[in-house]
C-alpha cells in the first residue's frame, strides 16, 4: 500500500518522488501522470513477471503521447539504489523486477515495456511468440489471421494464447520447456508461416520489408531472438486509447474483438475477473516438431 509524502510515496519501503503529478500523458483519455501510476500498480502483478530478470527497453513519452519519444536501453542516470541493471553488449540495461522500479520508471513517463525475449546472461528463450503486424493502420482481418494461426498450432499439438500488441497487431505466445534454442523456434516459426501463407496466401506474407507485403499480414517468426524485444503483455501503448497488451481467449479472438477494446481505464476489472491467461498454459511440446523437421518423425497438421 502506498501514502503520499511530501511529493513522493513509499512502495514496498522505498521512497519514489512524483513530478507533475497533474501532467496529462494520454490527454483524450484523461490519464495524468498521477492516474497512470495507480494504473501501474494495478498492471504489475500481471506485467513483472514477463519482465522479471530480462533485459529491459523503455519508449519514454515526457511530454505525453502527442510529444516527442526516445527509447532508453541504458538505466537512466542518477537513479536510486534499488534500481538494477545487467550489462550486455555494452548497454547497461534496467533488470525490471518489482514494483518501486516500475513506478519509478513510470513517473519518468514510461509509457511502454519491451523486455528481452530472454533472462539476462541466458542465451536461451523464456517463451516463443510469433508476431503477426497488419500492413495498413486498420487491419479488419487481423483476429481472423491469429484465430488461422491459433487453429494450426492446435492442430500440431500445441496450446498457445493470443495477445493483442495493444497497437494493431497481435502476438501469440507458446510457452515452452527450457532447452529449447531460438534457431529451433525460427525453423518451427517458418515451418508454420510457410504454411500459412501457402493456404492464404492473400491474408499473410513472409516478406519482411514492408513496401513489398502489399495489403497482406506479416507472419514474423524472426523478430522473436536473443536481443530484440516485443511489447510485453500488459505493457501499456502510447496510444490515443491508452490501449494496453492484452491476452485474449480464442473465443473472444473469433468473436473478433478489437485491440482497442481494453486499455488503462479497464483493465483492472477484466484481470480481476480473469487473471493471467497466459499462466494457465504449461509449457509446450515443440521436440516433436523439431524432430519432423530434421527428417526424424512424421507430422501432419490436420
């Protein structure tokens, strides 16, 4: 619990002093500084563990979402002694793992949290993701590529859950069980967008440069690799809605619900009501599929 103290407040025993509480960060939906982070606090149980340990990016908005942005890999200097970082590379990279450095970084004005795809100093992924961006800014037909997606994935045996990117696109996350290498899920990543776009091939391109996608969804399985980040789930978006990261069920995925749909004002009542999504899946078997596709074990997607 917090309480206010002279311009700060104590979370978990640490003091984080607020500026411009008052300052509007996403104006159309009447989200001040001060309303974003009890926004925050109600996020983090859901958001920390999905950044707990990785590498963390940052997009920081310090003048609101209509202001400039830069995205911060270094720690941000002078900080406090509970905020943790990782070397890697040459970046002295934030380790985000508990409430007081999230709210420390959202008085900053962070507005969205991209962590590493995998735990600093493992070269190994904590989880697969495969990312599916629309090529125009309004894409009707995007929870009918991700139900498309989810199907085949069902169909060779793997459980997986969908989360809009709370921008226009959606994710859909397989955990997995430790051991296995991101080379092994790009070859299964490519397996299943070859596949996919072969079937559909007017709804999803492999085509990485955008100029030459067309109207088409990119199926990206490269994106997801030792070093590079996707919008974590229940990170907030910089965006006119103050959409929010959001797993889904796939029920609710082909009812085609909308990315806009749930955002800072409401979030908290639906995690209430229905907790982690993503938590409920156990890791899934991906060996089977990779022993098909070094030519040991047939499989076949119905």
């Amino acid at each position: 619990m917090a309480r206010t103290v002279k311009g700060s407040i104590m979370i978990e025993g640490r003091e984080i002093t607020i500026t411009n509480p008052d300052k509007p960060l996403w104006p159309e939906a009447g989200i001040t500084k001060a309303i974003y982070l009890t926004r925050l606090a109600v996020l983090a149980p859901y958001l920390l563990p999905y950044c707990r340990g990785r590498l963390l990016t940052v997009i920081r908005w310090p003048h609101g979402i209509h202001g400039d942005f830069f995205y911060q890999k270094n720690v941000p200097e002078p900080r406090p002694d509970f905020v943790k970082s990782y070397v890697h590379q040459g970046i002295d990279y934030m380790v985000l793992n508990e409430l007081p450095q999230l709210l420390w970084l959202g008085n900053q004005a962070a507005l969205e949290f991209h962590p590493s795809l995998h735990k600093a100093g493992s070269p190994l992924p904590c989880e697969w993701m495969i990312d599916l961006d629309p090529s125009v800014e309004e894409e009707p037909r995007i929870m009918e590529a991700a139900s498309i997606v989810g199907e085949v994935l069902a169909s060779l045996g793997l459980q997986s859950i969908p989360k809009t990117s709370g921008a226009t696109g959606v994710q859909i996350i397989v955990p997995v069980t430790e051991g296995i290498t991101f080379d092994e899920l790009r070859s299964v990543g490519h397996f299943v967008g070859k596949y996919v776009t072969e079937k559909h091939p007017s709804l999803f391109t492999l085509e990485r440069l955008k100029k030459d996608r067309g109207t088409c969804i990119y199926f990206d399985y490269l994106q997801h690799y030792h070093g590079k980040t996707l919008a974590a789930p229940y990170t907030p978006r910089a965006r006119t809605g103050a959409t929010v990261s959001t797993p889904l069920t796939w029920e609710e995925v082909r009812r085609d619900v909308s990315p806009k749909d749930y955002h800072l004002l409401n979030i908290g009542e639906r995690l209430q009501r229905i907790g982690d999504l993503i938590s409920m899946v156990p890791p899934q078997p991906i060996r089977p599929l990779l022993d098909y596709l070094n030519g040991q074990k047939p499989v076949q997607i119905q």
